[in-house]
C-alpha cells in the first residue's frame, strides 16, 4: 500500500485560536496496491487530544489487507487543540464540534469522490459505496453520529442542568452539547454502511432514542476498567438500546480506555500508568482481527470473514493477560440478573413529561372544531415570508406550514379536512395576534427572547446574526471596533437592530426605514449609494439581495462574524404546552428537515459560520 498525506481545501473548520475561515483540512491516506477493482474504504476518527496517528497501526493493517483508508484531522478537538486549551488560548472545546466531527467525515467522503472524478491518480482507486467508519471515544461518538444517531437535546435537557457528582468524565464533555441550539442537525451520511465504535461517548449526548435508530451494522468495543468512558452507561447500556440486528459488543476484561490506542512511546508517557493499564499490545491486535472481519463481512460483504466475528473465535483470541469476550445480544433481564439485583442505573431512562396545564379550549381542539389552522406569516421577511412578482406567498415559512397540517391531522388521529389560512403578520403587530389569538403561531424572523408577555417560542429553526450590507465596490471597510463616526446606516425601526446600532454605534448616523416594503427600501438605497450600509439580520440582508436580483459578490454581508447572534422560533401561546410540543416535534422532523434543506441548503457554510461563533461566544 501507499501512504500519503493530503490537504483539502474549502473546508471551513474551527483553529485553535478560533474561528479561521477555510482551514488547512489534513487526511492521511492509505490505498492499497494490487487491487482489481476499485478499494472499499474506511474512515477513522480520532478522540479528543488525540490526532490522526493514534492509529497507524490499524489504517496500515487494513490497508495492507485491500482496504483503503482515510483519517481525517478533527482540528477543532486534536492535540493542537488541547495544548492551546492549557496554554490559555483557547476557551475549552467548543460545543459545535459535535456537529463538526460528523461533517469532517461527510466532507472527506465527498473530497475523495470529486478526487475520484477529477484525479487520475485516484481514478478507479476507491468504492465510495462501500464505506465504513472506525472511532475512539469522541471519535466513536462520531462514528454513530454518521451512522444515524442524532444529537438527543431532550436527553441532555434531561441529564445535563441538574447533574449529579459523577465519576463519568465522559458526561462532562457530553454535555456541552446541552449549550447547542436543538437544530435539525442531519449528520447522518448514507454513504456509511457500517461503524465500530472503540469505547465510545454516548449515554447523554445520544442515549436509547437516537442509537435506536441506527439500521447499519455496529459494534462498540469497551474496556473494563474504562474511567474515562465507564464501561456499563457508555458501552453496555448503549448497546441494548442499539436495534439493528447486526451489532456486537466486544468487551476486553481489564481494558481502558486507551488499551487499542496505537500513541506512541512518546505520547504514552504524558499519561499515568494506571490509565494505560498493562499489555497494550494485545488490545492493539485485537481491534486489527476484529475490524478486518468486520470490514470485510459488512462492508466488502464477503461471508467467509463471518466466522471470525463469533464468540468462539473471539475466545480463541483471547489472552490471560488481557480477555477478550464477544456478545451479538444481550437484554436488560440478563444485565439484571449478572447484578443479582435492581441495577444502581437504569438501563434504559425514561424521559420526565411536563404536565399540561388546563385551558378552556386547546389550540389542537380549536382546530379539530373549525378544520382551520391559522398561521402568521411576514411578506417582507424573505426567505422566510414575502410575496412574489406574481403576488403570491413564498418563502420557508409558508411551505413549512402547509405541511403542519399533516402532523396536526395526525395527533387528532383522525382523517380531517384541514386548510391553512396565511395571515400577514408585521414587524410590530406579531406577538400581539398571537397572544389574542387571531392565529395559532406565527413563523418568520424572530429571535427568541424571554421578555415577551403571553407567548413562548419553539425550538430553534434558524442561527442569525447583524450584519452591515455593503457595497464592495465602495471603499468603506467596516469594522466591529470602529465607531462608524458620522456613516449613514439604515435600519427598520422597533427592531432588535435598532437598538443595537444606537447602543454599539451612538455616533453613527441612523437613517430608518419604516413599514413592510423599509427593508426592501433600504437596500435601494444602498444601491443609490444614499446610505453607507444597511443593518440587519444577515439571513434576510441575503434574502433581500437576491429577491431584488442583485450581485452577491457586489452586496456582501460585513463584518464575516455576526456582531449578534439571533435564533428564530416560531411564536406560539404561552399557555397551550400540548400545542407547544406538537410544533416543536414537527420542527424537529423529517418533513421540516426536508423543507429547510431545500430553502437553505446553499446557505449551510454560512449557517454553521454563525453557530461556531456564536457557540464559543
């Protein structure tokens, strides 16, 4: 096989330091020579303070066996990273690498395919329908990230506020991602055919729901005396809540967390001898059997490796000095049973509810009575909400709620005409024909805040921030610190903006821009050059720009970072939490999801650009 380093380009990621546009992204590639056709291939993933050659040893034994292999650098949570953690340059991991992980493995999976196309030296080299992922601890939560578990924000609502003294370092880290915005996060790749997860994160920040729904095969490998991920709610318990029907829980007796760890001396000796625990060989050379036959059974789907991934064969690699056992099953009866009493954690959690208050009529009642959803929708708010050449509704909010009307006739659990009737809401009457209810929720660019009387907002559907619109053609370079000392700068008025302006920038000069058509106005004016910038949310700068047609490389969003950060929720009655948990289950599903990737696919960079910042803000 070869061995090279390679730099992909494009990838905007997460320094050290911060926020640092496209990084320099590193992959080590192995390919394998001889092949007949084009090499499965396997992704790995490295854990966190670690890097991409903690696990030469495997990317060079799968290689060398025709598999090719391809280990990224996670920049935002490797050793580099760690060192300016202690060294006071950096804040502590930043809680987007928990989406960032995944998407360094779609990214890579998608460089290697236009490679593929593009390079004749990787032409006919790699099968990128065959593809699986190998992971160590934030690595292996990565790996079942790919393979369609979802970040579980009712699970870390859940564990994460009221945790406990705990000797599970693991939850620590698992529960920054309580800090993310419950996003439809869609980091599941179906490229992925198969995952091992090598001692694994997984009990807060997944949990039963999402590792339940994995269909792709998986085994997850643990180490007994693991007290950086313990064994039994990170490993154990994970695997019970896994219902695909090929997994396999490999456990090593006496193993920790760093027992398949291929560091080198020099890497070993930054750690304790008591976390390294003895004979670390011979966990090395059980991942190099395990993984091979894994691979080649599931991903080159060659059934003569099958035997090799069975409790006999296991037992016969086991050695004294470090057990090796296999299981293909296990249920909650018989982990209880093995404590001959009620285990000290519950195997699978339940969920706290929240009661419902009573009210005279329920929205959802309301509903089923008159077979009408009433909704609010701006017309000056594109993408979001706006009227077309044509005078009719467009916009995400205006698709996304013709679809509502599916999972309400779904809670009614009956077959029901419904029809929804869009009503223009404003930038100053939106709170109030919610909270009197002239409509059931309203949905356009609203960023939630708690100071609000009457009415409460859903989960977050999208991640904003001020911007100044400029004209790149015009010499004014601006600048979060500078004062703006007498420049014209339009803003609607009664906005959040407004009032940021007048607070951050006093001696600028506001020219406002009133009424539904003032943003619409204010970028022609920008345009005539009658005004220096125009501020606003950066999402809806973007949507005024190409509703209007113009160049978006002329009319850029300045500062690159946004100076706010906003999330957008649909507004809904404070006082109907069963309405409330009916949107919020819609936002968060498929459907939606589908609906927001088709208005903001192409805008996804500039999306997660404004949740790193704003995470680590």
């Amino acid at each position: 096989f070869t061995d090279q380093v390679i730099t992909l380009s494009g990838r905007r990621r997460q320094s050290p330091l911060g926020l640092s546009g496209e990084t320099k992204f590193e992959v080590a590639l192995y390919l394998p020579k001889g092949n007949p056709k084009p090499a499965p291939l396997v992704v790995m993933s490295h854990g966190f303070a670690s890097d991409r050659n903690h696990f030469t040893y495997l990317a060079e034994h799968l290689a060398s066996h025709g598999i090719a292999v391809a280990v990224p650098e996670h920049v935002g949570s490797n050793v580099e990273y760690s060192q300016a953690v202690l060294q006071g340059l950096a804040n502590g991991i930043n809680p987007v690498e928990f989406i960032e992980r995944p998407l360094d493995i779609r990214y890579v999976l998608d460089e290697l395919e236009d490679l593929s196309k593009s390079d004749p030296n990787f032409a006919n080299k790699l099968n990128l329908e065959q593809v699986g992922v190998i992971g160590h601890s934030f690595g292996g939560y990565t790996a079942l990230a790919v393979a369609g578990a979802e970040i579980n924000d009712l699970r870390l609502r859940q564990v994460c506020p009221d945790q406990d003294p705990t000797f599970n370092l693991s939850v620590l880290l698992q529960c920054l991602a309580n800090r993310l915005p419950p996003f439809n996060y869609d980091l599941q790749d179906p490229r992925v055919k198969a995952v091992i997860a090598v001692n694994p994160i997984t009990s807060t920040a997944l949990g039963p729901a999402s590792l339940g729904n994995i269909q792709v095969p998986v085994m997850i490998m643990a180490g007994s005396h693991d007290i950086v991920a313990p064994t039994v709610p990170e490993q154990i318990h994970p695997f019970i809540w896994l219902n695909t029907p090929e997994k396999y829980l490999a456990m090593i007796v006496d193993g920790n967390h760093f027992s398949t760890s291929g560091a080198s001396g020099d890497d070993f000796a930054l750690f304790p001898k008591e976390l390294l625990g003895s004979n670390p060989q011979v966990g090395l050379s059980y991942l190099k059997a395990l993984s091979l036959a894994f691979v080649n059974t599931h991903i080159r789907d060659l059934p003569n490796y099958r035997p090799y991934l069975s409790v006999s064969y296991a037992k016969f690699l086991s050695e004294n000095s470090l057990e090796l056992h296999l299981v293909k099953s296990l249920t909650p009866e018989q982990l209880e049973e093995s404590f001959g009493s009620e285990p000290p954690q519950s195997i699978i959690p339940q969920l706290a509810i929240e009661p419902i208050p009573k009210r005279s009529e329920t929205v959802l009642d309301q509903i089923k009575r008159t077979g009408t959803i009433k909704v609010g929708i701006r017309k000056d708010a594109a993408p979001f909400g706006y009227i077309d050449t044509n005078g009719e509704w467009k916009g995400y909010c205006f698709d996304l709620l013709n679809s509502l009307k599916d999972k309400v006739a779904e809670e009614l659990n009956k077959p029901i005409e419904l029809k929804v009737v869009a009503l223009q809401s404003t930038l100053e009457n939106r709170f109030a024909i919610v909270r009197d209810e002239t409509v059931h929720l309203e949905c356009g660019p609203n960023t939630i805040r708690s100071d609000i009387a009457g009415v409460k907002f859903s989960t977050p559907f999208f991640i904003t921030g001020t911007h100044f619109l400029v004209d790149s053609q015009q010499p004014r370079v601006f600048n979060r610190y500078q004062s703006l000392d007498s420049l014209k700068i339009g803003v609607l008025p009664s906005s959040l903006t407004e009032t940021f302006i007048e607070q951050t920038y006093p001696n600028a000069q506001k020219i406002v821009f009133p009424g539904d058509i003032g943003r619409s106005q204010g970028v022609t004016a920008l345009v005539n050059r009658d005004i220096d910038a125009f501020a606003s949310d950066g999402i809806l700068l973007i949507g005024e720009v190409a509703r209007q047609g113009l160049s978006s490389s002329q009319y850029t969003l300045s500062p690159d970072q946004p100076l706010t950060c906003d999330f957008y929720g649909m507004i809904l009655p404070k006082s109907d939490p069963q309405w409330q948990r009916i949107v919020n289950s819609f936002i968060e599903g498929e459907k939606a999801k589908e609906i927001w990737g088709g208005w903001f696919t192409n805008l996804f960079p500039y999306v997660l650009l404004n949740l790193e910042y704003c995470i680590d803000k």
